[in-house]
C-alpha cells in the first residue's frame, strides 16, 4: 500500500512539474509614472545632496593639493 501511494504521489508531482503554464501575456505599453509628490523629508534629502556635492568638491582641492605638495619635493 506505501509502495502504491508514494508511486502515485511520485508521478503526480511528474506530470505538474513537466505541464507547462500558459505563457504570460505582452507587456502592454507601460503608462508614465505620475510626478514625484512632495514630501517631509525633501528638505533633508537636498540638503544632503548639496552636502554630497561640496564633499566631492573638497575632495578635489585636497587632491590637487596633495599633487602640488607632491611636485614641490613635500
């Protein structure tokens, strides 16, 4: 009886996993996303991207420094 049950659970497990599905449909042409709304934090998201910015532009003097201290023999 456990030789017949596991033998039928084996061959269904076979035959689901070998069907194949209908294939999913196209893609429809995706409507725009609608604008960014405002929100709480827009604030602080810009005042760290400005911060962001003015760190890269720090770390650029302090390269070109780095070099010119370089080149001078420092």
């Amino acid at each position: 009886m456990r030789v017949a049950n596991l033998s039928i659970l084996v061959l269904a497990a076979l035959s689901v996993s070998c069907s194949r599905g209908t294939p999913p449909p196209a893609p429809a042409a995706q409507p725009k996303p609608a604008e960014r709304q405002k929100t709480v934090i827009d604030a602080q998201l810009k005042a760290l991207d400005k911060a962001k910015a003015v760190q890269g532009t720090i770390d650029q003097q302090k390269k070109d420094m780095d070099k010119k201290l370089e080149d001078a023999g420092g």
